[in-house]
C-alpha cells in the first residue's frame, strides 16, 4: 500500500472496463476518522449490488491526520491514553442485530482482533519474516503493541495506540474490499470549502492547493471540531493575557499544550468528565509520577514532584459514574418499551417540534424506569414483593414522575436504595454542604469508592439494564434530530464514564493531596486587585481557591457557527441550514445535509458529531443494533444510487 499521501492506494490495478465510455464515478470523503472508515466498510459491503456488479469507482479521502483512526485515534500520542471503553465493546462490523438493508459482513471486535494478532504473532515468529500479508491477517505491530495486544483482554481498556492500529486495520480491509480496480487516493490536507451546483459535479477545495478535486458525491465526515471561544472564553482568555496568567480554553486533552502549568502550582480545572481523566493523566503519570500497591491492596500514588496541584470541580462536583465492570446474564431487559419507533413517529407527525423537557423526557424516563424495575424483579427477586407480571402492568399505566408511580413503586421496592431515581442520580452533590474543604474530600472519595463499589457489583445489575436501556434510547433519539445538550451531558455523565482503574487512579491522586475536588456548582471568577482565578462551589460555602492557571476539561461544542472549521463555516454561508444550536442538519434517513428550505441536497451527505443526527458519537457495542451502523449503511446506500444514477445518466448521453 502507497504510503504517498496523494498516491493510489491501489496503483496495481488498472480499471477493468478500458473500453467504457464513461469515467468511473469519483467520490470524496472529507474526514478519514472511524466515521469514514465504517463508511468505507460499508459501501463496499453494499456496492456488488448496488453500483454495476464490480464496477470500479474512484475515492478521494482528506484529512492531515492518517486514514483509519484520524485525529483522536492517531498512532502518535501518548501511550498513557486510554480508550474509556472494554475492547469487547468495540467493533467495527455489523451483525444480525443491526436494522439495516445492506448484507451483514462480520469482522473481529477489538478485543477478538487483538487475540488475532497475538495468533499471528506467535505464527510469524515460527515462520520467521518471510511472510506475506494479506489484508485480512492482523498487522505485525510494534513491539509495545504487540505485548499490549497479547495481555489484552475483553474487559481491558486499550491505549488509544491500539485502537488506533485496529483502525487501520479495518480501514486497509475495507479498501481492499472495495470493487476491484477502485483507485483510492490518500490526501493528507485540510479541505476548505465545497462549491458546484446542486445538480451537478462537486469541487472540494483543499487548503494550499490551487486546483480542486472534483467529485460526483461529496461525503463530510469531520468529528469532533475545535471551536472559536465563546465571549465567556474570550474574556478569560484576555484576563489571563493581562494578569500573565494561564488559561486553557475548550480543546482536544491530547493536543493542549499543558506544559505552561507548573510543578506545585495550583490549577483550577473545569470539568470532572473524560477530558479532565486526560488531563488527570497527562499531568500526573505522563509527568513520571507512578502507582504503587500499599500493603492493604490500596493504590497509593508515588509523585514525581513535577505536578501542579489540580483544584477540579464542575456543575455535578462529581466525576462521571464508573463504567460497569461485569457483563449481563440473564435475560437482556426488553427495550425499546416506552420510549421506541412508535413513539418517536407518534412525536414526528406532531406539527409542532416536540420540547425535550416536556414531550420527550418523560417517555425516556419511562423506559429507563422500566429496563431497572424488569431487572430488578427477573434477576433480584427477594428484593421485590409481587410479581413482575403484575407489577409491569400497573406501570404501564402510571404516568412517569406520577405520584401513582411513587406509590407502586414503594409498595413493590421495600429498599429505597433499589428504587431508581433520575433527579438525584442527576444532582449527586445537591444538598450536602460541608463545613471546611477537607471535609468535602473526604466525602468525595466515599463517593468514588461506593460508585467503584457498586458497578463492579452485580448485585447492582438494574444499573446495567438501565445502562442499556439508555444506549436503545439513544438509537431513537436520532431520529428527532437535535435534542439538546442536557441529554448529551446526562447520557455521558451515567453511561459514558471513565474505566474504574481511572477512578482508583483519582482516589490515591486525592489522598496524595494531587487532586482536590471543589465541589457541586463550581463557578469561577477573575479577580483584577489580585490578578487571580478564583473558584468555589456550592458545596462548601465561604470557602474559595486563588490560581493563576485555569484549564476548561472539556470538548468544544461543536456550532457550525462558533467551529474552526472553514469548511463548515463557508458549507453554511452557502446555505445549509443549522440547527438552533448551530449543527449541520441532514436528513435522517440517510444523511444528506439540508438546505434552509430543508431540501436534501443530491450530492451531498454528512455524517457524525457536527450534524444533528450526532446521537451515534461513540463506538459500536456488538449486538446492540448500533444507530452508526445503520446511518452509515444507508448513507453508504444512498450515495452508490445516487452515484448509480449519475453513471446510468452519463452513459445515455455518452
Ligand atoms: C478524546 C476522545 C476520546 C474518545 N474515546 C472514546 C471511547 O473510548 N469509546 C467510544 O466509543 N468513543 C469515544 N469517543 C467518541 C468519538 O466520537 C469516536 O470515538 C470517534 O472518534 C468519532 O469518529 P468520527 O470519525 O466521527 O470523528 P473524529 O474521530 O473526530 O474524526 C474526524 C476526522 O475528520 C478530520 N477533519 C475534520 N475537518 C476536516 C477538514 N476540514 N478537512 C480534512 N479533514 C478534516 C479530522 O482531522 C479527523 O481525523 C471519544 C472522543 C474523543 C474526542
């Protein structure tokens, strides 16, 4: 395979049709992340019998970053960066679970491909070097990888480097699973801008390059996107400009330039979700701080003396809920129930677009009230009084949040502990106030060691009926199109957290004085007199941290607006329409962007976390029916029909 970035992939093979009249259909891909490589798999998976039987068309991917991971999962980063999700959980490939028109083409799991690659290993190191690879056989990995891979198993959580090697695993497969003679081209550039007529060929514009590529089809699959600070941001950004201080806005964790936060220095960080875990790690471990095992089996924290003391707080005071560390037996819970197709058409046909709070939320309520209490009865039946035939029959009929449903539930749930509660799962830190900080720290990390606790125990197992329950939720949502950011903040805050060893890591962080939580409702706030940053939280009133650094842990939104991106900024000056918090809109049956007057354009798709179909960010678990697979199957669709037609089109005027 060319490892020129503007080359061919595929320089051996020429086309097969010579003799044909009309040039292969040429399409662009804008983005080379696990978006556009799930894209890839499944347009080949569908092109025998969608595109001419076999025919062969040119592909054009963009992207500076290395096609297969992309930015975030690209193979130089620091090893110390972990995926936050169990490698058995992880696939690239469908199965019968997926709705979807396309054929089902299985492949290996991150966690089955790993025990690939060990096979593999062990088989070259019998046959020696002389062997040769097939797309389909696992890569030689470097060594760190290879051992990673070999201790790997499906409960681990990989290092973002070997995610990144499985991705370019699947990447190099799915291209080589494309009709043969397809000639892929690998651009290692930022695209700019996309112009031509609706009805006609596309030009993707490149940065630097005087010439665009022109294309049949256009497909935007550019992620995660760093935005321009909002005024809250530029205010902090020109504060800590004037005092000589350190601000680090809104921005991928791997990419910040942390070394302007210094040994022993105090640091306010915003945000206790996955973005502040990176930080956690870069600056602690990744500053050659290590772990120890205590004698009583306890982590204790060996520093280095090179890390800054990070003051972290966010609107919970809480980092996010462990990820659940035990699988499911038993019966799976029955979803989607209340909250499923029917639903969700019943909220489309309204002519009004639905509210959240009021049309929506309570439905998903009633889903996630329903997955907890099925398990609950089915696989803890002494913690219950009654039947679940009889209970699931009076709960279908009791409006959720219903003072009804309370009383139902109290009567069958003797422990208030096995009763689910959204509001304080979602509000943990509401109504304790603590005299002094340490008091708070201490609190916390009972809080962390009960939530370690308890998803690692499954005695607990409605939380993982309802963890389930809330990726079915999330498959429906997308339909709806942009629900707002609560829900996105909800869903990561329950299902979306750190692995547990991470948690362990930020309790010995803690009790090594490295890491002091503020509490709930962290507001921050500049002082001119001092020139400072200032922080406190409603959990310990009166009390406040002065710093001179300040560091936003989290992700950019991503606003067409607000984005760095060019072209998604010049794609909606030219008329596509955004939702009201500024995503790209595309049609959800297959991913076509939408012009204000909410016609989907012919040419044109877009597909991942700057649309608002972005209810499919993560990666897919296996057997869930997973909202990526079926967006990029049909996208991957309707783009070779759409690419069909224009070639039947050409060869009638041919
Ligand atoms: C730090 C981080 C960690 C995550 N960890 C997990 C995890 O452990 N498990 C999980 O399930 N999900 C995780 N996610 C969720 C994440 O959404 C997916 O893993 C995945 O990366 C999304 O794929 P994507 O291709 O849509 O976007 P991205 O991965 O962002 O890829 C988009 C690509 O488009 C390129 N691009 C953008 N604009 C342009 C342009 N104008 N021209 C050319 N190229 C462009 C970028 O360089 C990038 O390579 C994580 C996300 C982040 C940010």
């Amino acid at each position: 395979m060319s490892a020129n970035p503007d080359h061919p992939v595929h320089p051996d093979h020429p086309f097969r049709s010579p003799a044909a009249v009309v040039p292969p259909a040429t399409v662009v891909i804008v983005g080379a992340g696990p978006r556009a490589t799930g894209l890839i798999e499944r347009i080949a998976a569908n092109a025998p019998e969608l595109y001419g039987d076999g025919a062969p068309f040119e592909l054009h991917l963009v992207d500076p970053h290395p096609p297969g991971g992309g930015r975030i999962w690209r193979p130089d980063q620091s090893p110390l960066l972990w995926m936050n999700s169990m490698a058995e959980d992880v696939t690239m490939f469908t199965d019968e679970s997926v709705e979807r028109e396309g054929p089902i083409r299985p492949g290996p799991s991150l966690a089955e491909w790993a025990r690939e690659v060990r096979g593999a290993h062990e088989v070259r190191e019998v046959r020696g070097a002389h062997e040769v690879r097939g797309a389909e056989r696992p890569p030689a990995l470097p060594p760190e990888l290879a051992a990673e891979a070999a201790a790997l198993t499906g409960r681990s959580f990989a290092t973002r480097r070997l995610q990144s090697a499985y991705l370019r695993w699947v990447y190099e497969r799915s291209v080589a699973d494309l009709p043969p003679g397809t000639i892929v081209h690998e651009h290692r550039d930022r695209a700019v801008r996309v112009t031509g007529p609706r009805d006609g060929r596309q030009q993707v514009w490149l940065e630097g390059r005087t010439a665009p590529l022109t294309a049949d089809a256009v497909i935007l699959a550019l992620g995660h996107l760093d935005a321009e600070p909002d005024a809250e941001q530029r205010a902090l950004t020109a504060f800590a400009a004037e005092h000589r201080l350190v601000h680090l806005p809104p921005e991928f964790t791997a990419d910040s330039d942390v070394s302007a936060l210094r040994p022993g220095e105090p640091v306010i960080v915003r945000g206790l979700g996955l973005a502040f875990v990176d930080l956690m790690v870069l600056l602690t471990e990744g500053r050659g701080g290590r772990y120890e095992r205590g004698p009583d089996g306890e982590l204790v924290y060996r520093p280095s003396g090179r890390e800054p003391v990070l003051y972290a707080g966010s609107r919970r005071g809480v980092p996010y809920h462990a990820k659940i560390g035990y699988s499911l037996s038993g019966e799976r819970p029955p979803v989607p129930r209340f909250f499923g197709p029917a639903e969700v058409d019943a909220l489309l046909s309204r002519p009004a677009r639905p509210d959240f709070r009021r049309d929506v939320w309570p439905l998903i309520a009633k889903e996630l009230g329903f997955a907890h209490y099925h398990r609950l009865f089915t696989a803890h039946p002494e913690r219950v009084a009654g039947e679940w035939s009889a209970f699931e029959e009076k709960y279908a009929a009791c409006p959720p949040g219903s003072p009804d449903l309370d009383v139902l539930v109290a009567a069958a749930v003797p422990d208030p502990a096995d009763r689910l509660d959204l509001d304080t799962l979602d509000h943990p830190l509401a109504g304790p106030r603590f005299g002094d900080h340490e008091a708070l720290q201490q609190a916390l990390r009972g809080h962390i060691e009960a939530d370690l606790a308890r998803r690692h125990d499954p005695a607990h197992s409605p939380d993982l009926a309802v963890f389930l329950a809330l990726l079915s939720v999330y498959g429906q949502l997308i339909r709806l199109g942009d629900i707002g950011g609560w829900w996105h903040g909800f869903f990561s805050f329950l299902a979306s957290g750190p692995p547990g060893p991470r948690l362990e890591q930020l309790l010995a962080l803690s009790r090594a004085g490295v890491v002091r939580f503020l509490g709930a409702e962290t507001t921050v706030t500049t002082d001119p007199v001092r020139g400072v940053f200032r922080a406190s939280s409603a959990s310990v009133p009166g009390h406040a941290v002065e710093a001179r650094a300040l560091v936003e842990a989290r992700l950019p939104e991503p606003t067409v607006d607000r984005s760095r991106d060019t072209l998604l900024r010049s794609l909606h000056r030219d008329g596509a329409a955004a939702t009201p918090v500024g995503l790209l809109a595309v049609s959800p049956a297959d991913a076509r962007i939408l012009d204000r007057a909410g016609r989907p354009h012919p040419r044109r798709f877009a597909l991942g976390p700057h649309t608002d179909a972005r209810a499919s960010g993560a990666f897919a678990r296996p057997r869930t029916n997973a909202p990526a697979f079926r967006q990029n199957d049909a996208t991957a669709r309707a783009l070779l029909r759409c690419l069909r037609e224009l070639s039947c089109r050409a060869t009638v005027t041919a």
